[in-house]
C-alpha cells in the first residue's frame, strides 16, 4: 500500500523542489543583472540535479555573450558560493550544465532564425525571463524594446518549447496609483485606475506615438502622460505593466509572474550584504549620511523591502509550482503585509547606521563633529527648509555666479598684487569648480528623489502576500529551511544596521561616489572547493574520486547557513 504525504495544511504534500527541478533544461535570460546572478547561482548550488540552462544574453564592447558569462562566472560575488563549492571543478560544471546563447531580445524569436529557434526550444521544460530595463524615467523606445517586445518575444520563443511555461519577473509597482492593498491577482485588460483598455491597441498606439517624437523629452513627456492616465506613475511601470497584461493573453502559454517589491540587500546568499549596482535605496541611504538628513517621505508608509536572495527563493518556488503545472498567474515578493517596515523606522535605522559610520576612527572631522550628530527624520516633501536641496543649490549657482571668471587682482592694491594675485584667482577658481560640481550632484538628488516621490512619499501601497507562504507551507522542514519563503523572520533592525546599510556602503554607495567596487580574483587551476574538501577528508573511495556528482553533498545541494539572526 503506498503512502501518501501530506503537508502542514493537511493536504497531500507535492514531490520535493530537487526532484521537480530534476533533469529539468530552464533558458533565463538577465543573468548579467542582479536578480538574475543570484538565481542562477541559487538553482546551481542548491539544485545541481538540474540537467541544463540555456542562458540568453548579449555581448558588450566587442566581446561576445559567451566570453561576457564567463567573466561574470570568473568574477562576480554573486557566484562566489559556486566556486567555493566546486572549487577547480567549478569550470567543468559549467560546462556541463550552462549553455550560452547570443540573442537580441528584442528582435523577433530573440534574432534567432526559425530552425535555431525550434532546435533550442526541443527540450526546454521552462522559460524564466528576468531581462528588462529598471530605469524609472528612460528614453521610452528602449524601454518598449526591453519591457515590451523583448517579454513578447521571449514568450514567442516559449511557446516552441516542450513545456511550454513561462515565470515572468515583474515587479510589485505595477499597481501604480492610488494607495491601496494590492491584491495578488490581475484583472485582465483594466488599468491601475480601474479604467479598461486594450492592451495591444495601447502598446500599437504607444510605438507609433514614439515614431512621431523627435526628441527624448517629447518622448518621455507623452509616454508619462500615457502611462499616468492608465494609472501607472512612470515610464518603468508603464511599460512592465502593459507586459503583464500581454503575457498573460498569449496563447498555448501557461505563464505566471512574480512580482518582487524593493530588492536589496542579501541575508546570506551569495553572501552577507552582497548588492550591486545603484539599486533604489542606495541613493536614498547615502542622501542621509550627509547634510541633507530631512527625507521628503511619509513616516507611516510602508518601505517594502525584501532581500534578493528571499526573491531568488520566490523564484525557486514559482518555478516549482510551474513545473508542475500548479503555476497562479501572480506571485508577489513583498515583506509589507506579513513583517511590515515603515519609512519612519528605516530613516531612523538608517541615522542611527550613519552615526556609527561618522563614529569611525577614520572618519574625518567634519563627519565625526558634525554629520554624526546630524538626527534625520521624514518630512514633507513640500515643506520649506533651510538645507533643503533647492536651497542649497541655488546658494551653489550664486557662489559660482559670483567667482566664474572673475579676476582677484583687480580687489587688490596694486603692490599686493604679484605676491597674492595667483594664489587668490587660483582659489576663487577652486571654489567656483566646487560649487558647479555641487550644483550638478544636487541636480542628480532632486531628480532621483522627484523620480522616487510616487513610491516613497505620495502612495502607500500594501501588497497582499499569500501565494509563497502557502507554497512553503507545503514544503517539508528541510526545504522550508532551504527555499521556503523567509520575510516573516526578518528583524528589521538587525537587517538594516547589519546587512543593509554596510552592504550599500560596501557595494553601491562607492558608485554614487564614482568609484569602483571589487570583484573576485578569478580561481586557480588547482583550487580544492567544499566538496572536493569533504571527500579528502572522509577514506578515499574509487566512487569519490570521480568528482563532486558522486559527493553526497553534492547530489542533495549545500545548505549555506543563514548568516544573519532574526
């Protein structure tokens, strides 16, 4: 008589994550991107029961899509636990298990020919399409091309597959305006503001509109005014939400989207703090470690922060429901409603990280008398205050109105003149410099926190999230533990004074400043990983030495710990 499982809701319990992802092939694309390095990192040294990915990507500045991986596979931390982990067999594993496509999302089939479309897509049992384009106000065309068709046109290629699936990224923000609980659902063909349209008319209509504007402001203005009248504050979720309604109106095409809030720092994977890029908080952090410590935001709206490594969790998830064709159209990735964090406790956090920063022994005077004892708090965004960013940088425009081109030695009595005159125009000129430099960097301030005022200031959106806890539900405990859906255990205070914000610092607030942040030295040919470490350790058997499949550790996957109390 065979037994069946049952789960802590009392229902009859799936197979387990490994055996659904056994022998699977998954193409993804935008794994050069954030979220998508640490997926594919996650799935690699979880789930090495995977038979293959196919990853989709372009070349850069003359090197191709291949040699472009593999320098990220060399270098990146995101798959430092890989290489840890294979050590020198970390190359051969790779080329067991990932291909390299060079492909043009936005081109039909993705710029492959109809044959190399078909042959790719024989055996691929899902599709997860991360790509897209982040940016809140681009040029529109770019963001039609990446949002838009490149989504459609990786759900063309889906649709050849043997499975299939398609896991669409999305992002939380698509419920645009008002402030409301979002629910985790999609009403086909109706806009933020309730207002039904056509999708495909609108995105027709929207390309021929861009076609007829000759500049990028024209663009952007009409594509703003577009997206606001639909409900949808900017040009990023204007286009992202128009994929969602397309998408999920393909035919011959099971699709669900995952909808991730604010992704930031990791708890654990690939390791403690590991960001990268200038993500959405990271200039919001940095803007309160200065003067400017009046943060135009609502106390009480919530920040809805979730680590990227619990949405590479979200993923495994989606992923895994979808492989078994139990996949719900919408997944969202948000900590809001469960373990909710407001932007009156995140400023406060984020204060209280800055006066341990300004703390230092190596901090400067400045930072150490002035900014450490700097108390910042949310404001209105359309108060008037002394250090605002408008105020500053009109005193900066003054300033340099005042010194530009100016000639000291006509102040001066004419005997003073040879001794001080070079000195005195050098220091003027100095300080006319620093004044423009400051001018330009407040402008780049007040146009990322006009950007951010929607998601920050004017809307509080609660997004409802019940999908991933009732996927973890139904995990047994050591999956739960591994892949389950985590945000209810985060403590917000130990996650921004220890994870968040020395993560920002470590990996994003270096390129606000314009300098670079490390990346790893690529591994030696002889390195020894975890596993080849264990099987040195235990009595040397023919079967272990056949590599890290045969290491029991490997074929069940690593259990990295989680680094962070909560």
């Amino acid at each position: 008589m065979s037994v069946v499982s049952v789960d802590s809701t009392g229902t009859a319990a799936p197979p387990p994550i490994v055996e659904t992802f056994r022998g699977k092939h998954i193409l993804v694309t935008g794994v050069t991107g954030f979220v998508g390095k640490v997926w594919l990192s996650m799935v690699l040294t979880e789930l090495p029961q995977i038979r293959k990915f196919t990853l989709l990507a372009r070349g850069r500045k003359g090197v191709g899509a291949k040699a472009r991986f593999e320098e990220i596979a060399e270098r990146s931390p995101a798959l430092r636990p890989l290489r840890e982990l294979y050590g020198s067999d970390f190359r051969q594993l790779l080329r067991d298990k990932v291909d390299v496509v060079d492909a043009r999302l936005s081109a039909d089939l993705c710029g492959l020919s109809e044959a190399e479309a078909d042959a790719l897509m024989a055996d691929v049992d899902l599709v997860v399409h991360v790509a897209g384009l982040t940016d809140f106000e681009p040029d529109p065309p770019l963001a039609i091309e990446a949002n838009l068709r490149g989504a459609l046109n990786v759900a063309e290629l889906a649709k050849r597959s043997a499975g299939k699936r398609m896991l669409h990224i999305s992002t939380c923000f698509v419920a645009g305006r008002p402030s409301r609980e979002v629910p985790e659902s999609l009403e086909h063909g109706i806009s933020p503001l309730g207002v039904k349209f056509d999708p495909r008319q609108e995105l027709e209509e929207l390309s021929a509109d861009m076609a007829s504007l000759a500049t990028v402001r024209a663009r952007t203005d009409h594509a703003m005014a577009r997206g606001q009248r639909l409900g949808w504050p900017n040009i990023y979720t204007y286009t992202k939400g128009l994929a969602e309604h397309l998408l999920l109106m393909t035919p011959e095409l099971r699709v669900s989207i995952l909808r991730p809030a604010i992704v930031e720092c990791a708890r654990s994977f690939p390791m403690l703090g590991w960001n990268e890029g200038i993500n959405t908080s990271g200039p919001l952090v940095w803007l309160l470690g200065t003067t400017f410590c009046r943060f135009p935001s609502r106390a009480t709206n919530h920040f809805d922060v979730v680590p990227v490594d619990t949405v590479a969790r979200g993923m495994i998830l989606a992923a895994a429901e979808l492989l078994r064709d139990e996949g719900r159209e919408i997944y969202h990735v948000a900590s809001g409603q469960r373990n909710p964090l407001t932007f009156g406790r995140a400023v406060e956090l984020t204060a209280l990280a800055w006066r341990r920063i300004h703390g230092r022994k190596q901090a400067t005077t400045f930072e150490s008398l002035v900014l450490r004892h700097l108390e910042a708090r949310p404001v209105e965004a359309d108060g008037d205050r002394l250090l605002d960013v408008n105020t500053v940088r009109r005193i900066a425009r003054s300033v340099r109105s005042l010194l530009k081109g100016r000639d000291a030695t006509t102040a001066l009595p004419e005997r003073m003149r040879a001794d001080l005159g070079d000195s005195l125009n050098k220091r003027m000129k100095s300080a006319s410099m620093k004044a423009r430099n400051l001018d330009r960097q407040l402008g780049r301030v007040d146009d990322m926190l006009r950007t951010y005022r929607p998601f920050i200031h004017d809307h509080d959106w609660i997004y409802e999230t019940t999908a991933l806890p009732a996927a973890t539900a139904r995990l047994s405990e050591d999956e739960r533990a591994r892949f389950g859906f985590d945000v209810d255990d985060i403590d917000w205070r130990s996650y921004w004074l220890d994870v968040q914000v020395p993560g920002l610092e470590m990996w994003c607030i270096p390129i606000l400043k314009g300098d670079s942040v490390p990346e790893d030295e690529p591994l030696p040919f002889n390195a020894v990983g975890r596993i080849a470490a264990r099987a040195k350790s235990d009595e040397p058997t023919d079967e272990s030495k056949r590599g890290p499949s045969a290491c029991p550790e490997a074929a069940d996957g690593p259990r990295p710990q989680r680094s962070v109390s909560a």
